[in-house]
C-alpha cells in the first residue's frame, strides 16, 4: 500500500449539505435556519462569545485560572548534560553561560535521565532523589 493509494473508508465521508434546492432534500425554503430572527438572515452574526447582552462566560470567570504564575521559574537539567559540561563545579550560573537552561529561570533541577560518571560539585541546584544517588555515586558532592 502507497500514501497515494489511502481512501476513506466506505461510508465514512458523505457529501455536505446542498441547502436551498427545493422541499424534495430536506434542506429547502428556510435552508435550516428554522423562521426569522438574527441567525435566519444573511450576515446575521454576533461576535463569538456574545451572549445576548449577558455578562459572557469569559468574563464572568476569574482571570488567574490554574495557571501556574511560577511555570517558568525552575529549569530541569538532565544528568547526561552534567556529564557533557567541562567544569567540575556546576551551579545556577554555570548552567545558564553553558546554555542548557534560560537566562530568566530561577532555579535548577537535575532529574535522573542518562548517566554521570565523572565526579562533579552541585551548588545551589535542586535535584531528584535519583539523581541524588547518581551524582553520590559517581563521586560528586551536593552542597544546598
């Protein structure tokens, strides 16, 4: 089977509504848009989210959400990417003059994803407790 070969299929696409083309389809005289009023006519549309003069649901409900006012504060940092770094002492400025987190963030947390064979000093970092261990591990030390 090629891409140029893939169909629907049988039944599962049906042809769009030809509206206005006599009682005989079911879709003739009114076209659907049942008598009068605003949505009958042609042009007939409010904006979206208008609710006939009501306060609209979109401001109605508070503005902050669950949105996470702090999402962007702390970075993660892998441990392959410890390894990569040529520097034995490894903290938050070190890590954003090397690119692998954001100028902006905060914070750093190292999370257990690849290996670090190599002893390296973590100062200042946040780090899982897998990572912990690794870092332990491999010789490194941890200072808060």
């Amino acid at each position: 089977m090629e891409l140029n070969q893939l169909k629907p299929a049988a039944g599962s696409k049906s042809a769009k509504h030809r509206v206005g083309r006599g009682i005989g389809c079911g879709w003739g005289k009114t076209c659907g848009r049942g008598h009068k009023g605003q949505k009958s006519r042609s042009g007939g549309f409010h904006k979206v989210g208008f609710e006939g003069g009501q306060m609209p649901l979109q401001r109605r409900l508070p503005k902050r959400g669950f949105v996470s006012l702090t999402r962007n504060d702390t970075a993660q940092v892998r441990l392959a990417d410890l390894q990569s770094l040529p520097i034995d002492t490894i903290d938050l400025l070190a890590l954003k003059q090397a690119g692998l987190i954001s100028a902006r963030a905060l914070s750093a947390k190292v999370v257990l994803c690849g290996e670090i064979s190599r002893a390296v000093k973590l100062q200042g970092l946040l780090l899982t407790k897998g990572a912990r261990a690794a870092v332990e591990a491999a010789g490194g030390s941890i200072a808060e």
